[in-house]
C-alpha cells in the first residue's frame, strides 16, 4: 500500500432542530399557554490527532463526513436533543484547510483536537416568544443549517529521524530491520519513490527519505515535496555503507552533507548520528579502522549489519534512548 500523505474531503455539521408550537393543556384549559421547546443544536465537526501514519489511507475513500442534525423541540418546553459530534481522526503533524474560508488547522500533539465546522443552533419553540403582549404566541423560528465545507488534508509528518544516506547505503534495508515497515530493497539505485516509515518501540518514527539524497542530482523532481517530512525532525541517521573502498568512505559522508547544505532548511545544523552499514561485508579490525576516521569529523557513530540480530537490537535501543531526550 502506497503511502497517503494528502487527502480531501468534504465535511458537514449538524443542522439545528426546529422549534416548535405547543400548548400546555390543563384541566378544563385548552391552551393554557405556550410551551413548544426549541430545537438542540446540531452537531460540531472535529479533528482528532492521533499517533497513526497510516490512517489517512484509510480516509481516503471516504469522500464525505457529516454530524448528526438536533431533533426538533418538544412540548412541556423541552429542548430537543443536541445531534452527536464526530471526530476525525488524523495522524500527528496534519494540516488541515477549509477550502471555503481559508481557514487552517494543524495538528501538533497527540489526542489535540479541533472543531473545524459548528453545528447550528436549535430553532426556537413558541414558549420562546411569550410576553405580557404577546401571551399566546404561535410564532416558531427553525433550526440554523450547519457549516459545511471542502477540506484539505497535507500531513507534515513529524518524523523523529530521517534515515539518509547515498543510494544503496542501505537505508531501506535498515528501516525494515528496526521497525515492522516494509520498505522496497534494491541493489539498484533509486528504489525508494515514496517516503518509507516506520515505527520503533514508542512510536518514534523513522522516514526513509527518497529525494533528499537520492533526488537530490538536479532534475529528479523529487525534492521538495519530500522533504516537508524532515523539516522538523529532530535527527537524521546518516548512513554510510562499508561496502565502498576504505578510502571513499569519508568523501561519500562529505557527499551527502553537501547536498543536505544546498537543500537548506537548517538540514545541516540537525543532530546526526553517522551509522556504518554492512560490517558483515568487512572484517572487524577494518570497522574498527574505519570508526577512528569518521569519529574524527561527528563521534556520535553506529555500526551495524542487518544480517546480524543483535546489531539490529543494539541499534534499536541505542536509538530509542537518543529520541527519548
Ligand atoms: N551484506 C549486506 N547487504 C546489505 C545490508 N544492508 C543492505 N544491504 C543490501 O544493499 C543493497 C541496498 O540496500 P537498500 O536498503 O535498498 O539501500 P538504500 O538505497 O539506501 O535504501 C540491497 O541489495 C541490500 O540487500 C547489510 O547490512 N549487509
Ligand atoms: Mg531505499
């Protein structure tokens, strides 16, 4: 399934319920005054911020979202009932648009919730419109129509680190490995066209950036529309693969930090972990070898082979307690 990372919809809130004309009967007095309740007001639209990045491909078949309408007023003065809100629920990190006045809402927290359409209120029932001049009053008003809209949906998706890297670092691979994700592999360049996600223990969640290296040579047009998912992460796992030679090692980490400066966006000034990949494809003094140089330019480094378990574990728990700061 194809990651969703932009929905619309359109959305209605509850029409009000009408008031009403009524009459309090007594003993031997027909109409012995007015008591027509007034409509319940109808129901409000929200949205609700969940931690569920799959849940706008859920939505997107679902074209139209709509509030329950209040009942009418009754008699003995009694309102009538309020129609039942709803909530949409949408990942973390959704921005929300109504087409129709502009109006925008984002989601930041988990569980924030949001009215985006009022119900409208109840009509008033002829117990309303009693006076000393007007004692048997047989006016009534209607219920107001609820808000109704088009709505946009783009999810800035608060990824807690990007996975990025040159082609074949072994991103994809690596992502799979730490979290159930399913992301394609390849030993061919570009594989990855959308953003891969996944989760670690917590919810922390990890994206696999497509575009931001591997885009990144002029003209693959990938560039931008990605790269709204690491605006605001917090670290970028900066993978290197020890399958190159030993000496292109640094200039591939060079490579990548130079395209992460001409993108901008303040890319560059992130926290960065530097994780070696694909030691099983070297021998233990090399990985070692390899570690002196890099921790030369950034000591925070990570090794790993996602053929061997324990590294993958290693790895997972080393991370978990970096994002838990
Ligand atoms: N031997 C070995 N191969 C790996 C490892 N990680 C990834 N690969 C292989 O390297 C190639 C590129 O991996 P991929 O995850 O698609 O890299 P990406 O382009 O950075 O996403 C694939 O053929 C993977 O099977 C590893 O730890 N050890
Ligand atoms: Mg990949």
């Amino acid at each position: 399934m194809a990651f969703i990372d932009e929905i619309q919809f359109h959305a209605k809130a509850g029409d009000g319920g009408t008031g009403v004309v009524r009459w309090r009967h007594e003993k031997g007095r027909e109409f012995a005054g007015a008591a027509g309740g007034n409509g319940g007001p109808g129901g409000d639209v929200y949205v609700r911020a969940v931690r569920d990045i799959n849940i706008l491909a859920r939505h997107k078949a679902v074209k139209r979202f709509e509030a329950r309408d209040g009942s009418a007023g009754q008699n003995q003065s009694m309102q009538g009932k309020g129609g039942d809100d709803i909530y949409i629920e949408l990942p973390i990190g959704s921005v929300i648009k109504n087409l129709s006045s502009g109006r925008v809402v984002e989601l930041l927290e988990d569980e924030q919730v949001s009215k985006i359409l009022h119900g409208g209120r109840g009509g008033l029932g002829n117990e309303h419109f009693k006076a000393s001049t007007n004692v048997r009053p047989e006016q009534s008003t209607s219920g107001v129509v609820g808000e109704e809209a088009d709505f946009t949906v783009e999810l800035n998706l608060i990824a807690d680190a990007g996975l990025i890297g040159l082609p074949n670092a072994g991103k994809s691979s690596l992502l799979n490995a730490l979290t159930h994700a399913k992301a394609k592999v390849g030993s061919y360049e570009f594989t990855t066209l959308d953003p891969n996600l996944g989760a670690l223990p917590g919810g922390y969640v990890l994206a696999d950036i497509p575009g931001l290296i591997e885009g990144a040579s002029e003209g693959r047009g990938l560039g931008h529309k990605f790269l709204r998912h690491v605006k605001r992460t917090k670290l970028l796992l900066h993978l290197v693969s020890l399958e190159n030679p030993i000496s292109s090692i640094v200039a591939d980490y060079k490579i990548v930090r130079k395209e992460l400066d001409k993108f901008g966006e303040g890319l560059v000034d992130k926290d960065e972990i530097v994780i070696l990949t694909k030691t099983d494809m070297v021998d233990a003094s090399t990985v070692k070898k390899i570690k002196e140089k890099v921790a030369k330019i950034n000591k925070n480094i990570a090794v790993v082979s996602v053929l061997d378990d324990s590294s993958v574990k290693k790895l997972r728990e080393y991370l978990s307690k970096k994002l838990e700061k």
